[in-house]
C-alpha cells in the first residue's frame, strides 16, 4: 500500500527527519488558511499528491513566488487527473495539494531502503545523481550508484556508511546528518513493515544541511493487520477501483491489458489459464481466484468485477471442484448472467466435484454459456470467440 507524500512526511517528521514545513489544500476555499500556515516570504513549492512520482516533468510540481501563482496550480490540478510516466493514460484524481515552504538546493541526492531479494536483505540505495530517474543512473552511470545492506538488526556498518558519506563528498557535520537520517529511516522501515522508502531528492541545501525534499513509501500489504494506524492513511481513490473493490471481497485480482475476462479458484490454476490463453494467442484481461472455498457469493461478485472492464471481449470459468461444488458454481455464473444482461460469450470448464450436475444446469439454463471439459479446447474455444 502506498502512502500520500504528505503522509509519508508526517511519518519522517515523528521520526526526526527534516521535512519542509507544509500545509494541506483540499478546496479552493482554504488557500488562504493554507498559506497563513506556512512562511511565504519568498514563495512556496506547490506539489500535487497523488501516488506517483515524476510529478515535477509534468508540471504537478512548481515554485510558486505569489498567492496568484498558487491559485492558478489549484485551479489547473485540484479534482483534475495528473498523468505522468508512472501512471496510465487515465492518470491519478488529484485530491490533496500540498503547499510547503521553499527549501534553496545546492545538490540533489538520492536514498532508498528497498527490500531486496537478490542479497535477501533490506538495501540501501544512494546516489550522487538524485532528482532523476534512477533507473536510468544505473543504466548509463552504475558507478554513481551506491548500495550497502542492513544487517539483521535493521543497521547498517558505521564504517560502511562513513565510506558512502565519503563517496558522496559530505563533509564532517553533513555525514552526521547523513547517519541520523540513515538511523531513522532503518527505524521506520522496520517499525511500519515497509517495503520501499525512499527519498528522491534527497538535497544539500545552500545552507549545506540534508533536508528530505520529497518522501515515498510502501507498506506491505501483508503487514498491514498489525499497523493500524497506517491502514487508515490508505486512500483508494489512488487504487485501481477493480483491484480495491476485490479486496475488499477478499478476491485476488489484478487487471491487465487483454480481453479475455478470467474467473478460477486457485492461483496456481489460475496462472495455469493465464498460460494457456496466452498459449492459443489470446490476451487475458485479468488474474482472478475466486479462492479455493468459492461460493455462489463470490462468484457473483467475481463476475461483476469482470465485466466491469470495458476491455472484455469474453469470459472464460476454470473451475476446479476439490471441495467446492461445480453444481454451486454453475447456479452461481446462471444467477450472475440473469441478473446483468451479459453480452459476451462466456467458456466454463467445470471438473471436479459435482461437475456433472454442474454442466446439466448450465445445459438446462438456455443461456448462451459454452462448456467445455479439456483446459485446452476451453482457451482455444475463447480465444475464438473473442477474435
Ligand atoms: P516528483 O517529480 O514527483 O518526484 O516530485 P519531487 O518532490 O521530487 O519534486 C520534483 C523536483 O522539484 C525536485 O527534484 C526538485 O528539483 C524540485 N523541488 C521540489 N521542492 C523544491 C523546493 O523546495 N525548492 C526547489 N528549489 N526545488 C524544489
Ligand atoms: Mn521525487
């Protein structure tokens, strides 16, 4: 789960880390409030929050020198979409805008804290060339970039972050800060089950202090039940609808680009459908477990979900009945199809338990479902129709 800049600064604060001072704009009538919050003697950085970066290149981030310049901001982003490289070409609703105060740069750094499984061990990542892409830094630079491991208490070697310090050519006041900031994001990351940190730029202001200029960071999911009061920080206008939606009906499910709508029990079988599809030249436009204990719930809210892709061209059901029903199932995808007028040619495979019945009923419902008892001939048969 991904946290709101402002947030994450909030988190970097009670952790001591330097932030910039802000102030929240969530409507055009608390501009004013919002500047009085902060020092605007020589302007402020108004700064979209949406959960992507690459912000900056598309104009989601900007100095603004007079009290004009920020209402021009809020009326060009607040309840508009930002689109940038990290998002698709629908973007991401804009909902906070973030005032804080101006922070003079003499040089862009870059950190992270990054779960890594190469080296099976949380990495700190540091560069001399922040405020980029750093992808692109290590692709034609691998030399700018740094890397050093936390050890199993969360910390990293005094010597080896006095060797990065140097690297980067911090002097003596500044590797100290660097050290304390490397102290507290180590906290952070361990105390809120993170997944990602990071702080990209990471600068040396003109008046030669480290100052945390932007924040991001990435809870993991799994943790989630034990960081409660990070659970209410999450914001599912930023989360694809489908994939919100689905959690919260305890659904695996994550869209992709094709146009065969896929609905399976097991993930494992679910993958295998993937394949398959993809095997006869067909796309698929999601993974889909409806879970191992399906009921007809499920498979209700499973098919509203499918079909609430405009992509999908038809569906295709693997279902394999261990101790579910296929006769549960099959009245489940017949309700479903009864209830919203489905207009997509539907492929059901049932094996298993009850499969026989399974497939009477949806021989005896006069719905246009087509069964199909081998995986193989069920994908050819979709990937057909859809064509
Ligand atoms: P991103 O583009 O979404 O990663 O957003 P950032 O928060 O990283 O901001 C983009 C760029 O705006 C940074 O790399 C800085 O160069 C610039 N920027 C952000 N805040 C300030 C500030 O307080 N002062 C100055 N001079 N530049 C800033
Ligand atoms: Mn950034």
């Amino acid at each position: 789960m991904n946290l709101h800049e402002y947030q994450a600064k909030e988190l970097f604060e009670k952790y001591g880390m330097p932030v910039s001072k802000r102030s929240l704009i969530t409507n055009k009538e608390n501009i004013e409030d919002a500047l009085d919050q902060i020092n605007f003697s020589d302007g402020c950085v108004a700064k979209v929050q949406a959960h992507t970066g690459g912000r900056g290149k598309v104009g989601g981030v900007k100095l603004c020198r007079s009290i004009e310049d920020v209402k021009v901001f809020v009326d060009q982003w607040l309840g508009k979409n930002i689109v940038t490289i990290q998002t698709d070409n629908e973007g991401l609703p804009v909902n906070v805008i973030s005032l804080e105060e101006l922070t003079n740069i003499s040089k862009e750094l870059y950190m992270s804290l990054v779960v890594d499984r190469g080296s099976k061990s949380i990495s700190m990542i540091v560069s001399e060339a922040g405020g980029m892409n750093i992808e692109e830094v290590a692709e034609t630079n691998p030399e700018k970039i740094l890397k050093a491991q936390l050890n199993s208490d969360f910390k990293i070697l005094e010597d080896e972050v006095a060797h990065i310090a140097k690297q980067l050519s911090l002097n003596e006041s500044q590797s100290k800060e660097f050290n304390e900031i490397i102290d507290s994001c180590c906290r952070l990351f361990k105390d809120k089950d993170l997944s990602l940190l990071e702080i990209n730029p990471l600068v040396i202001t003109d008046k030669g202090h480290l100052h945390c200029l932007d924040a991001k960071i990435n809870v993991d999911e799994n943790a989630l039940y034990r960081q409660e009061d990070l659970t209410v920080l999450r914001d599912a206008s930023q989360e694809d609808q489908r994939e919100y939606e689905a959690k919260q009906s305890d659904l695996s499910y994550v869209a992709l680009d094709g146009n065969i709508g896929c609905m399976v029990n097991g993930a494992g079988l679910a993958m295998g459908t993937m394949d398959t599809i993809k095997l006869y030249d067909g796309e698929p436009a999601n993974f889909l477990d409806v879970g191992g204990t399906a009921t007809k719930e499920r498979v209700s809210t499973a098919f509203q979900l499918i079909l609430s892709d405009k992509n999908v061209k038809g569906i295709l059901v693997n279902i394999f009945g261990g101790i579910v029903r296929c006769d549960l199932i099959a009245q489940g995808i017949i309700d479903a199809i009864k209830e919203r007028s489905v207009d997509v040619p539907i492929v059901v495979r049932l094996q298993g338990n009850q499969s026989d019945y399974g497939k009477e009923l949806l021989n005896q419902s006069g719905l246009n479902v087509i069964g199909e008892d081998s995986l193989q001939l069920a994908a050819q048969k979709i990937v057909e129709l859809v064509r």
